[in-house]
C-alpha cells in the first residue's frame, strides 16, 4: 500500500468522524439556542412572579381595610341598633307612665 492509498482510507475513516462531530456542533448550538431562551423565560417568569408577589400584599392591605371598614360600620350599626331599642324602651316606658297618667286622673276626677 502506498501513501495515497493510506491517506484516502484515513480520510474514509475520518470523514463519519467529522461529520459526526458537525451533528455534534449542531445539537450543541440548538441546545444553547434553546437554554438561552429558556433563561429568558425564566428571568420574565421571576419577573411575573414579584409583580405577582406585589398584587398580593396590595390586595391583602385591601383586604385590611374592607374588615377595618367592616369592624367600623359593623359596631356603628349596633350602636344604632342600641340606640333605637333603647327609644324603644324608652316609648314603652312613656306609654306605661301616660297609662298610669290617665288611670289617676280619672280616679282623681281631674281627666278632660
């Protein structure tokens, strides 16, 4: 075997490994390509998530304060509700006392 002979079978040889290794190049830009799409995903993702993480303690502090309100207005209709039954009481008491009223005026003779 000669030379030329030696080298076209080194090159029959070498020539699945480097076209192999060009798949190999390939696969491993996609791969780059890929994880760096990803990244980016990942980075807008973080992203969302504080805004998210924000809307929350923005709306828990909403929150707070519709039960502040509530607690508020919650007390404020009982103490109107007290109110109003203590007029309650107070009107029975007033028809108690005019009935008694009356009763000793027409016993007294004094009643118009």
């Amino acid at each position: 075997m000669n030379n030329d002979q030696l080298l076209e079978q080194i090159e029959q040889l070498i020539l699945p490994l480097k076209t192999g290794q060009e798949k190999l190049v390939e696969g491993q830009n996609r791969l780059e390509k890929k994880l760096e799409s990803f990244e980016k995903r990942l980075e807008a993702q973080g992203k969302d998530i504080k805004s998210l993480k924000q809307d929350v303690k923005t709306l828990d502090l909403k929150i707070e304060v519709v039960n502040t309100n509530l607690e508020i207005n919650t007390k404020e209709i009982a103490d109107i509700l007290v109110d109003i039954l203590d007029k309650i009481a107070t009107q029975e008491e007033v028809d108690k006392l005019d009935h008694r009223v009356t009763t000793l005026e027409e016993k007294i003779g004094i009643r118009s």
